[in-house]
C-alpha cells in the first residue's frame, strides 16, 4: 500500500493588481476633478445667460465665459498678464519670505519656552485678530513706496499661520528626544538641525500653506490702490474702462495661480515631511 500523502493544492486568492487599483483610482480623481469644474463652468455659463437674457443687466453679459476665454489672447499679447503675475509675485513672495523669516523663530520659542508663551499669548492674540488691510492707512505712512507697504502687509497677514503651526508642532515632539540630546552631548544648533526640524517639517510646511492662501487674499485688495502694476491693479484698471470681459479674466487668472500655489505646497508637504497630508 502506498502510503504517500497526495501533495496538497493550496489555493492563490485572486487578487486585482496593484497598479489596476492605481489606475482606477487615478482615473476616478481625474474625471472627479474634470467632473467638478464643468459643473462650476455650467453654472457660470447658466448665469450668463440670465444676465444677457434681462435688458436690464444685458450691458454686463462680458462676464460671461465665452467674452472672458476671448479676453485671454488679447491680455497674453499685450503683456498683460505675465507684468500682472510678475509684479503680484515678487511681492508675494519676499512677503512670505518675511512671514517665514519670523514665524519659524517664533513658534519654536513659543513652543521650547513657558515663560516666552505666557507673555506674548496676549498681545499676540491681539495682533492677529486685526484684519491686515487695516494696517495698510498706517504702512503708507511709514514706508517710502507702496510696494514696500504691500509687502508689509503681505508678512503681517502670513507671519501668524507659521508661528502658530510651528509652535503646534513642537508641543507634539516627545521631551525625552531633548533629554536623549543633552545627556549625549547635543548642542543647541544640533538639536535644531537633528530633531526639531525634521519633527516639525509637516507642520512648518502646513503653516506655510495656510500663509499663502491668506496673503494671496490680502495681496489683490492691497493692490487696488496706489501701485500700477499687479493682479489687484489689473481688475481695478479693467473696471475703470469696462473691460468686464478683461476684469474676469484676470480673476481667472487670480484662481488658477493661487490653486497652482496651493496645489504645489500639498506636494511639498508629502514630498518633505515625515507625515502623509492630504488635499
């Protein structure tokens, strides 16, 4: 008699591929994300029409779609919108510099010094509950040229997103990490360097993010006045000569960069920080 066991099929779970699933669901974000601006688009074509359609508001129908898509040419010829973007931009951005030159500083202290955040929880409060474009009367003042002025206004309005997300997360990290540095001999620079900013990298870059979307905010009323050049420059101009075709072109162009803004501080928090952020 044999007494040799049969071999035993074990059976294989069947299984979707990994990258089927990639694909399924890039496919179901990108038709998502396409689904959602046509619905938006719709709307705005839908109000359009009843502008066009009532004699009384037919003068307005330039802020429609199909006038401002025709407007694009145009303002892309004559230098438009690259001068718009590149003046909007640098203020933008030494604005934030700024913002971040500060807040960083500030969040670690308060976040590393009980005494440092119990003194300034006050009138840091304060400072932040006052809308930025109430400073503008006072920054006209004080600095020679309104670029100057709007780039103050830019980092008062982004210097509290970053402190306040800084400090967050340092009271996240565990103490032990400090006590671990100091008995091996870690010295301030190093401590910063090896533990605290790795740590807070996910938070800095959040803070970062929320800065942009309030000094994208603040930077096109600031340029309504007293500059001329800039996005808030170039709808205020299109309004004065009744471009509305021009004036919501540019508006366009104001939500487009700041969602391309957006978007690449969201990869930059993936990309840099030890945590998974999402949109």
């Amino acid at each position: 008699m044999n007494n040799a066991a049969a071999p035993t099929v074990v059976p294989v779970a069947s299984k979707a591929p990994e990258s089927s699933r990639v694909l399924k669901s890039l496919g179901r974000r990108t038709f998502n994300w396409f689904a959602g601006l046509g619905i938006l688009f719709s709307l705005w074509w839908f109000g359009a029409y009843l502008i066009r359609a009532n004699p009384a508001t037919r003068h307005f129908a330039d802020f429609g779609p199909i006038p401002t898509f025709q407007a694009f040419p145009e303002l892309w010829s004559d230098g438009t919108i690259q001068n718009a973007i590149t003046a909007s931009g640098y203020r933008l951005g030494l604005g934030l510099l700024i913002a971040i030159a500060i807040g960083v500083p500030i969040g670690i202290l308060l976040g590393r010094s009980r005494t440092f955040r119990e003194l300034s929880n006050s009138p840091f409060q304060l400072l932040r509950m006052i809308s930025p474009l109430s400073w503008e009367p006072i920054a006209v003042i004080v600095f020679v040229t309104w670029n100057q002025a709007i780039v103050f206004l830019i980092a008062v309005a982004a210097v509290w997103p970053v402190a306040f997300s800084t400090a967050a997360g340092l009271a996240k990290v565990d103490p032990a990490w400090f006590k671990v540095s100091r008995n091996l001999g870690a010295k301030p620079w190093h401590t910063l360097k090896q533990i605290i900013f790795p740590a807070i990298a996910f938070d800095i870059l959040t803070g970062i993010r929320l800065a942009l979307g309030v000094a994208w905010i603040v930077l096109v009323p600031a340029e309504f006045l007293g500059v001329t050049s800039g996005l808030g420059y170039s709808i205020e101009d299109a309004r004065e000569t009744l471009s509305y075709n021009h004036l919501t072109a540019m508006v366009l162009v104001i939500g487009i960069i700041g969602y391309m803004l957006d978007s690449a501080c969201a990869l930059a928090i993936k990309r840099y920080s030890w945590h998974r952020a999402s949109n």
